[in-house]
C-alpha cells in the first residue's frame, strides 16, 4: 500500500530549517538542564518516599504542602496525578535508609490529623486493611446478632474492600449505604460498620520507597543500558554500510533523545523507569527508520553512480516517504492514545514517545542524511584539490642543455 507515488520533494533544500530548529530545541534544553541542575529524576532515580492519595474533591494542594513540610525534613513536593480522579502524589527526599519508614508515618499521620477525624476511636473505613477491619468488627458483629464464623468475618471484609477499591469508587467511598451491594451485606452489618468506622475524605492508593543507593544504581544502569544500546547500533550499521553511516544514525538518535530529554526539563517532568523504556523504545524506533532511508540509498547508489548525491539521497526519501507516513503516522496515534487516555502510570511513557516519534521521524531525514552528504561532498572536495606534482632533481634541466653542447662538439 503506497500513499504516495511518484513523489519528487527535494527534502534536502529545506535541511537548514530543520538543523537550525534542532539546534535552538537542543541549547533550550541543554540550559534548562544546567539552570535546573540537571534531569529532575522521578523516586526511581533519586530515592524516597512518594505516596499516593485519592481524594474525595479537588485535593488542597497548599494545604497537604504546608502541613506535611511541617512534619517532614526536606523539600516536599505535592503533584497533581490527574485532576479528574482528584489523586496527588506526595514526594519526600531521602538521604539516609532508616529515613523511609519515618517519612511515610509522618506523611500518613499528617494526613490523617489534617484532613481525617482526630481523635476519633473510630477506625478509618478507607484506610483499613483486611486484617484490621476484620478484627474490628468480629465482635460488634457478634453482638449486632450477625454469626459468622471467623473464616466468614476475613471474607467480610475481603469483599468489602474489593468493591471499595473497584472503580469508579478506587478506594474510596463517602456512604457506607454504597456497600449494600456487597454479598453477605445486609442492614445489620451496615449499622455495625456505621458504629464502629468513621469514612476519611481521601484514601491512600500506594506507598513507593526507593533507598538512595538503590536509586543511583538505577539510574547508573539506566545510562549503560542506553549507550550500549547505541554502541551496538553503531557497529551494526558501520559493518552493514560505511562507517559515516553509523556515524551519522548514531548522532541522529542522540539528537532525538537530549531533544527529549531537554523538553521534559522544559515542562518540568519526571525522569522515571518507564521514561527510559520509552527513550529505549525510541532509540531502535528512529534507528529503524534511519536504516531503512539509508539502505534504499545504497541500492540507488549501486544503479546511478554517476548521479549527484543530493539526488540519489532525495529520490531514496521520496521512494520510503510512504512507508514512513504510514509507520510513524499510526505508531503517533497509538501514542496519542495512550497519552490522553492511559492514566498517571503511561503518562510520562506516553508523553516521552509522542515528542520522540516526531523528533525521530523529521532526524532521520533532516539530521541523519544531510551528515551523509556532507562528508562526501567534503571528501570529494580534498580529492579535487589533491594535485599530484611529478619530483624533478635539482640541476636535470641544466644538465640537458650541456649534454647537447658536447654531442655537438663531437659531431664536429
């Protein structure tokens, strides 16, 4: 299937506008990096404590900022998940292992003493794990005329925190009148949990604690894993075609991933794990699509050695033009998708590939390909300017001139 045929664009004559767009995209990233002292690296990298809480409304951002700051040494950031499921993610430094526990019952304390009920003996219905619900209402049960046995108590309060944590409720629920759904529930259950709960406006969905060390590990490994990848990629492409080829694909995906990189630094993203996989994914992606441009300009090369580069460059384009549409068109609205409707967790990996897709796409033909054509041209031009002069001996030309004066003189 070819969307276009016969395509004559001359790609190359626009390449300045997309170098000098590469090179302001690159510097812009390059000094919000170093102004921001480097990749603002998610709980993966740099280590600590992020929780992860679900409100009942919009979450009071200043408000959990400001009470937990109190609590907690450190910088303390509180960031929006994503404002329709009212979720934030609280994050705390970490510099010291035993520090971990501390941060997290601090934050939970905090959350409770600020926006639950303080004071109240009551336990909070949204918060509660199996075992504590369990033991808090076996003998209420007990005395409210409901007999279950203690096997029968654990599956109670297994089923009513599955239908809490399902969405659309996701852990939290403002009524206990909403579990009357739940099988095993009937009003005198209810009444017990009425007495012997109380209901928090928010819910905590996860606790993530990433240590120091461990977190520099990763993202040491996270830098070998992808210069290996490019250095591979390298050898592979310099043994299958030239050296300036690898040369040229190599720096092209460089390009895209410090263009990527440097635009989370703009936009104040995170550098986590799934970002990673995503710049992975994005390097043999753009690699992909280099190889193919760069190989069709081989085969072109072996039929018309006497065309000019440029040419054979821009028609090898025009003939993968469809071929490239297609594959980076429907890879973009995958991505797309994924970005507007895959959630917190996909959206940093989702966000990285739409702004690789599109850096990738455009390098592949505007950074990759012109680097080819101008190491040509500049070794065609030392080749033109090389001129072979033949050594001459000192004196030669003298020495002829005498010679034909004595054979003159002999012939006399």
């Amino acid at each position: 299937m070819e969307l276009f045929r016969n395509t004559n664009f001359d790609f190359l004559a626009k390449k300045w506008a997309f170098i000098i767009a590469s090179l302001v995209l690159t510097a812009a990233g390059l000094i919000s990096l170093a102004v921001k002292g480097g990749p603002m690296y998610g709980i993966d990298f740099k280590g600590g404590t992020v929780v992860k809480v679900r409100f009942s409304g919009p979450p009071p951002v200043d408000a959990i900022r400001t009470a937990i700051g109190k609590r907690v040494a450190g910088e303390v950031t509180v960031q929006n998940f994503e404002s329709e499921s009212n979720e934030v993610a609280i994050g705390t430094e970490l510099k010291d292992e035993k520090q971990s526990d501390q941060n997290r019952r601090a934050i939970l304390e905090t959350l409770e003493a600020t926006f639950g009920q303080a004071g109240d003996t009551k336990l909070d219905f949204n918060n509660a794990g199996q075992q504590g619900l369990a033991a808090r209402l076996r003998d209420p049960l007990a005395r409210n005329g409901v007999q279950l046995s203690d096997t029968q108590v654990d599956q109670l309060a297994a089923d009513l925190l599955k239908f809490k944590n399902t969405p659309p409720r996701s852990g939290l629920i403002s009524s206990f009148d909403q579990l009357n759904g739940v099988p095993g529930v009937n009003a005198a259950v209810i009444n017990t949990l009425k007495q012997e709960c109380s209901l928090a406006p928010f819910s905590v969905r996860e606790v993530e604690i990433v240590g120091p060390k461990v977190g520099a590990d990763l993202r040491r490994q996270a830098v070998l894993a992808t210069l290996a990848a490019l250095a591979g990629m390298l050898v592979y492409i310099a043994f299958r075609f030239e050296w300036i080829y690898g040369v040229a694909a190599v720096v092209a995906v460089f390009h895209d991933t410090i263009i990527t990189i440097g635009i989370f630094s703009l936009f104040n993203r995170e550098i986590t794990m799934t970002v990673i996989a995503a710049l992975l994914t994005l390097v043999g992606y753009s690699m992909n699509d280099t190889i193919v441009i760069f190989d069709r300009i081989r085969e072109n090369l072996r039929v018309s050695r006497r065309e000019p580069l440029e040419d054979v460059i821009n028609r090898s384009v025009n003939q993968t033009l469809s071929r490239t549409v297609m594959t980076s068109g429907l890879t973009f609205l995958t991505v797309i998708a994924l970005f507007l409707f895959g959630g917190p967790v996909l959206h940093g990996f989702s966000f990285a590939l739409v702004v690789g897709i599109l850096i990738g796409t455009y390098s592949s033909v505007f950074v990759a390909s012109p680097i080819v054509l101008f190491w040509h041209n500049w070794a065609d031009g030392r080749k033109k300017t090389a001129v072979v002069v033949p050594a001459i001996k000192p004196g030669a030309a003298k020495e002829k001139p005498a010679l034909r004066k004595d054979s003159a003189r002999a012939a006399k």
